[in-house]
C-alpha cells in the first residue's frame, strides 16, 4: 500500500464518484482506477462498488477505511512536523555549556538568535567537560560551548569564539582594590577559594607551585554562585574567567605575572550533518559580535 494509493481510496470515498476523484487528486481517471485495483488485489476484494456514475464502499472497503484514514492522518503529521522542523518552527535545538561558562556573553548571543529565529526552542545542558563531550558523542547534544585547555581528539571540530582573561576578584576594601593588576605574587598566603569546576585550576595552581606561591584554600565549591557569594562575604579572593562574574559587590583585577586566559570555543561531532537548527545556531554564532 502506496500513499498515493491511500489518497485515491480516500478521495473515491469522499467524492464516490471516480472521475471527480481524479480531478481532486490530479491525476488521470486511468492512473487512479489501476492504483485502486492494485490495492483491491494487495487486500484480496473489491474494495468499491461500481454503479454507473457512483462508486460506494463494499463490507471490505467500509472495514478498511477507519486504518486506512488512519496512516493517512499520521502521514501527514509526520510532514508537518517535518515541514515545521525545516522551516525552523518548533524545531529543537540542544546546545551544552561548560559550567565554568559565564551566562552573560552567551545570554547576548541568545537573545538575538531567538529573536531571529523564533521558532527554534534551544534547551542549554550545563556540564563539565567531559560529559559534554560524551553527550555530543552520543547524540544528546547538537553542539557545545566549551573550553579544552589540552584541546579534543579527532572525533571533535572547534572553532574559537572569544578569549577571555582570568582574573583576581575580591570584595570592596581588599588591599588589592589600590592595584591596577594583581600577581602571582601578591596572592601568596591570602585567603584563597577554590573553584573546584574551573577547567584551568590544575594549570593556575601548577604555576603557583613552580613560583613558591603560598596559596592554600580555606573553602571550595564546584558551585561558582557560592564561590563568588564567599567572595562578596569576604572570605577570601578567588581566580575568575573576566566574563564568568555574576554577582555584584565583587572588585576584579586582571592576573598577571602570568597572565592567564582561555578560549571559549563552538564545538560539535566531526562528519555529523547538522540538523537546519543547529545549522541556524553555528551560523548565527559565528557572526556575532564577541568581546574582544
């Protein structure tokens, strides 16, 4: 059983009458009198009762007809959907984000691609590195915004977005307040708190272990929003990507001596065709205007 078949026995119902069944569908009154007898012998009997000028439905056709409109009408929400998913209505977009990633670059971002692209319903998954990476494998993800300090293998395409430089931040009052930048150096045996998520802490405290940097936390957290709420409570100082601060009351200052810094890059599944979405969202990410 054809579709174009279907949409014969179904217009023949409609109409009962054959000829008006082929002007409906387009198509000659031979064309659709042989696609009806090839799907009467694929079901074994006459289907349609021929009077002259009318055709009605056998016992067989009248049993028929209910499944028959049924894979119609799931046809044809099968092709709306798929109609909406390539126009870009409704269609779904899964998008990871490192944790470590601040919200208010890509917040911009997102604010102009829904607005260009109103019908394409983007879900954000945030997570660390690695799982991203397992769920762009396996399919849960269309594309990542992430950072891999020691880069991904050959499975994997990036391309970078911004860079952003990592900072000292600490709350109003702190001695560092007076400084235009602040060193290794000058952090030795200050309050330290410790972002356990950060992608690049092994690599800041590797630096400060090769510098004779004092530098012991008196709290971590793998949650930023506690890290920096510790911070405004004057705890302590911590290491910061410039764009990852959200909560106010926080003084920042560029670290230097070394300077440290990090590439937040667009990241999806190397040879995998891209949904028309996640086609929309690499394009539209590419162009758009990031610091720096």
């Amino acid at each position: 059983m054809e579709m174009h078949q279907i949409r014969y026995f179904l217009a023949v119902c409609e109409t009962q009458n054959f000829t008006r069944a082929a002007e409906q569908c387009h198509v000659s009154q031979p064309a659709l009198t042989t696609a009806i007898k090839k799907l009467e012998e694929e079901f074994g009997g006459a289907l349609f009762h021929r009077h002259r000028g009318r055709a009605t439905l056998t016992e067989l056709g009248a049993l028929t007809r209910p499944y028959i409109e049924q894979v119609h009408g799931q046809a044809e929400a099968a092709r709306s959907v798929a109609d909406s998913f390539r126009l870009l209505r409704r269609a779904p977009l899964h998008v990871g984000v490192m944790a470590t990633i601040g919200p208010l670059c890509l917040a911009r971002f997102l604010a102009r691609f829904q607005h260009d692209y109103p019908g394409i319903e983007v879900e954000l998954h945030e997570g660390a590195l690695e799982p991203l990476c397992r769920r762009l494998i396996d399919e849960e993800l269309d594309l990542a915004v992430l950072n891999a300090p020691a880069g991904l293998d050959d499975r994997f395409v990036s391309e970078p977005l911004y860079r952003e430089r990592y900072v000292v931040v600490f709350p109003p009052g702190h001695k560092f307040a007076g400084q235009d930048a602040v060193s290794l150096a000058d952090v030795s045996g200050e309050p330290y708190l410790d972002r356990l998520a950060c992608e690049m802490r092994e690599t800041v405290l590797e630096v400060c272990a090769a510098r004779n940097v004092d530098i012991y936390a008196t709290y971590r957290s793998e949650r930023e929003d506690w890290i920096q709420g510790m911070v405004v409570a004057e705890m302590g100082f911590a290491f910061m990507p410039e764009y990852s601060i959200t909560v106010p009351g926080m003084v920042s200052r560029p670290l230097v001596e070394p300077a440290v810094e990090r590439s937040v890059d667009l990241v999806a599944v190397a040879g995998r065709t891209l949904s028309p979405a996640a086609t929309a969202f690499r394009s539209q990410i590419r162009a758009h205007s990031w610091p720096g």
